[in-house]
C-alpha cells in the first residue's frame, strides 16, 4: 500500500529509539505535532491539514506498528509510545510543540507531557480520556463499552480480526455519527495497511497490553501542560462518565463535548477541532 497523497503534504523518514517512523508534514511556523490512533494512521487529519497548515507547521507522525512506521515485535505499552514521541521531536530538533492527539494518540500524548512537560505548549486530546486514577462507580458501570478489546487482544482472533479489511472498515464506520467523513478509498487507506501481518500483531499487542498491564495502572504527576479535551457526545466506546474528574491534579484542563460526533472527531468535525486548535494554540 502507497502512502496516500494530499496537496501540500510531504513525507520523510526519521530515525528514533532505532525505528525508521513516517512523519507527514505541511505548513510552515510553529510547529504542531499531530498523532493518529488506532485503527488509523497520518490521514486521519486529511481535513484538518488545509485548515491548519496556512498557520503552523504541522508535523504528522505515524506510531509504531501503524501506517508506514516500523511494526517491531514487543508489548506496545502507551509509555513505550510516549517515549517514541519524544524521541522522534528530538530527531526532528523540535525543543517545544503544541500537541493534538487522537484516541491512543491522545492517550499517549498525556504520558508525554507528563514526562516532559517543558517540552509542550498546549495539548488538545480528542476522544479519550486522561490515562488513570481510580474508577468511581459510575466509571466502572460502563466497562461493557470495551468488550471489543478483548476480541481484538486475543491470541488467534485478534490478528484475524485486524487482518480483516471489512472488520476495521465497519469498527471506523460504527463509531461515527458524521459517516460521510469517509470515502472507500479513505476507509481503504486505513485496513489495507493495518492488514500487513506485522501491524495486525502491533495492534493485538497495543490492546493486551493495555487490558493486562495498563488499565488499572495509575498516571502519576500533576498535569501542567495547558490541555483542551473533546469527545464526541455520541462516542460509543469513551462515554462523557469517563472524563469525571479529569482536572484533578492539573493546572488547565478544559473539557467539551462535541454534539453529532462519534469517536472520529477530527474527521467528524474537522472545521471545529482546527477552530479549537488555533484558540488553545494561539494560531494566527
């Protein structure tokens, strides 16, 4: 599968933690580093670049295990990601970014302004919430939403599963409320790649990882980078209950609920995210 085009992006390879990651770019200023989750890789900003490229730079990286990154074997921890993160700033020569993230993308973009906070500006994460703490009970009451996981972290199943281009195509679809977002040429562009055996394991591995290491696993350190939060109100896998409390231990959080979105926010509502980008950024 070819990297997809769109105007104005370019594409190189950069080399970190001894990985070869894909990073897409467009624009010119300050730079805003951008990253996918799963099941998906740099075009899940496809409408968002044009939006946002005639006022930063914008950096798109494509994770470990997904789009045209490295797929090494191991245990696909979010730290693991965070770090990746960091590590591909450091190869790029980039101090101090602005940072929006989606899904585990978002995910692990929380550890990594954790760990470095200096090192980001402002954070927008979009549909997931911050990385542990305890559970309160109306928490605990929708853990049916993540039986898919299980499906997807098993041994067998799991890779035949993510294989399956039909599979990953209706799990992007099913999460939408705004379905037009996608054509079958972009729904295409997400399972042909995720069907490549090696990013198949990527993902069985970034699931049972999570559910058997991480889940219960508390994030410690007070927030202190500047962060908006956005889910869609129609998310079907991150209901709102999951964002209670998530300004506690942290200097600026913001939370929005974005009405008729599902789980795709940055392609279910494009214009709004490079809206709310540009205010938490401070984008001219």
């Amino acid at each position: 599968m070819e990297v997809p085009e769109l105007d104005g992006v370019t594409h190189r390879e950069v080399i970190a933690r001894g990985l070869r990651f894909h990073v897409a770019e467009a624009g010119a200023g300050d730079p805003v580093v951008l990253v996918h989750g799963w099941p998906q890789h740099w075009w899940t900003w496809r409408h968002v670049v044009a939006l946002l490229a005639p006022h930063a730079r914008l950096v798109m990286i494509d994770l470990r295990g997904f789009g045209w990154t490295d797929a090494p074997p191991g245990a696909y921890d979010k730290q693991t990601l965070a770090d990746d993160l960091l590590a591909v700033l450091d190869a790029l020569a980039l101090e101090r970014v602005c940072l929006m993230g989606h899904d585990w993308g978002a995910w692990s973009g929380f550890l990594a302004c954790l760990a470095e906070p200096d090192r980001f500006a402002a954070f927008v994460a979009l549909g997931s919430p911050r990385p542990g703490g305890r559970p309160g009970a109306r928490q605990l009451l929708e853990v049916w939403r993540f039986g898919y996981q299980v499906a997807i972290a098993s041994p067998v199943l799991g890779r035949r599963l993510v294989a399956d281009r039909r599979f990953v195509e209706r799990v992007i679809v099913a999460g939408a409320v705004q379905r037009q977002a996608w054509t079958p040429d972009d729904l295409r562009a997400f399972s042909a790649v995720l069907a490549e055996p090696g990013r198949a394991r990527a993902s069985v591995g970034l699931y049972r990882t999570f559910l058997t290491r991480e889940v219960a696993r508390t994030a410690h350190g007070r927030l202190r980078v500047p962060t908006r939060i956005m889910l869609g109100a129609s998310d079907p896998a991150i209901p709102a209950v999951l964002l209670d409390g998530a300004d506690d231990d942290a200097d600026d959080v913001r939370v929005e609920i974005v009405p008729e979105c599902g789980h795709f926010v940055p392609e279910e509502h494009p214009a709004l995210v490079a809206q709310r980008a540009r205010e938490t950024f401070g984008l001219r």
